[in-house]
C-alpha cells in the first residue's frame, strides 16, 4: 500500500505528539489512534497504518532479546543489562531464552541491531569460507 507524502507527515506528527521526553507514551498513543477513528480525516486509515509502523519500530528498539545455549546467572543478567543500558540506555525490556542449538556464546537483538556472538554461527562462517 502506498502511503502519501501527507499521511506520512501527519503520522510522524502524531507520532511525535505521543512522545514524552524521548519515550513513548501508551495512553497518547491510544487516545490518538481513538480520536482519528472519531474523526476520520482524510487518509486516516493511511495515517494509523504508518502510525503503527512508528510505534512498532519504536517498541522493537526498547526491546532486547537475548539468546543463550545454556542458563545464565542472575550476576550474568545484570552485566548483561548494564552493558546494554549503557550503550541504549535506561528502559530497556530485556527478555532472556535459552537456545541449546546455539551451542554457545549469546545472540542479543535489540531491534534491527544483532550482535551474534554464538558458537554456532562462528561454525558456519567457517563452513562457508572452505
């Protein structure tokens, strides 16, 4: 679906509207996605589908997602946030999950950011290089 240059204009607008110093705030978001369907302005069905692009985008970049082949310890987790808050900052949702096929090392995803450090991946790079 092409969006017009407008609709995108007015949801980087609104988009803006619902952030409170540098975060996202829920309850903005929902009231202006309810007050758009209450109006209904032209594109509108357009600007909450780029709306929500932003939002998902914004929401991706807050979360870490962090992948281990084995348990990690609570000591391990809070290096782990300190690191990344350090880099990201403060608020980030880090969600931990053990993957036993990386066979080792971790794999962090914090949005479109991937730092894979694993075992397994260092494996295949070694299989393609040959």
């Amino acid at each position: 679906m092409k969006i017009s240059k407008q609709a995108q204009r007015d949801a980087r607008q609104l988009f803006r509207s619902c952030c409170v110093n540098g975060w996202l705030e829920e309850y903005r978001v929902r009231q202006a996605v309810a007050l758009l369907a209450e109006t209904k302005p032209r594109g509108y069905v357009e600007i909450l589908a780029r709306l929500h692009r932003l939002v998902k985008l914004e929401v991706a970049k807050r979360t870490a997602t962090i992948e281990s082949a084995v348990e990690t310890t609570p000591e391990e987790h809070a290096t782990i946030k300190a690191r990344l808050e350090k880099i990201y900052g403060a608020g980030l949702d880090i969600n931990y999950q053990v993957k036993p096929a990386l066979l080792g090392g971790l794999r962090i995803q914090i949005g479109s950011d991937l730092y894979d450090g694993s075992v397994k991946t260092r494996l295949e790079k070694l299989q393609q290089s040959f």
